[in-house]
C-alpha cells in the first residue's frame, strides 16, 4: 500500500466514522454502532501509524515500502 492508497484508507475511514457519529446523534444509537465506531478508530490509529512509519522512513532514507503496518494492539497502547 503506497502513501497515496493509505491516505484514502484514512479518509474512507474518517468518512464512515463521521457518518455513524451522525447517526448515534439523532438516536441512542445501538451496540453494533459502538462496536463499529470502536474498530474504525483502532483501524485509524493504525493506519496513521503506518503513515508515520512509511515518512519517517523515507525521511531516513530508506524505503518507506518496507513499513509494516503494527498490531491494533500495539497502536492502541502508544500514549499521545
């Protein structure tokens, strides 16, 4: 996955997170939407990280493809 294809992950992402956020405002929402938005924002959190590592990478000179995107639980744990 290039820079390019990971930035519309992200926004495909954001995209649908926004859409349930709109969705639980104009009701109590249910736990499958909890659930959801709970998995999108691991799936961001990664794929951010993943962002991160590929420029820092190529920052450094070396190739930004041989990024590995880390364990959800991994990303979840960094402090901000």
């Amino acid at each position: 996955m290039d820079e390019q294809d990971l930035l519309e992950r992200i926004q495909s992402l954001v995209e649908e997170e926004h859409r349930l956020r709109d969705a639980a405002g104009s009701d109590d929402g249910d736990g499958d939407s909890t659930a959801r938005l709970a998995h999108l924002e691991a799936q961001l959190d990664q794929c951010w990280d993943l962002l991160r590592q590929r420029r820092a990478k190529r920052d450094a000179g070396e190739n930004p493809d041989s990024a590995e995107p880390r364990p959800i639980s991994e990303v979840e744990g960094y402090r901000q």
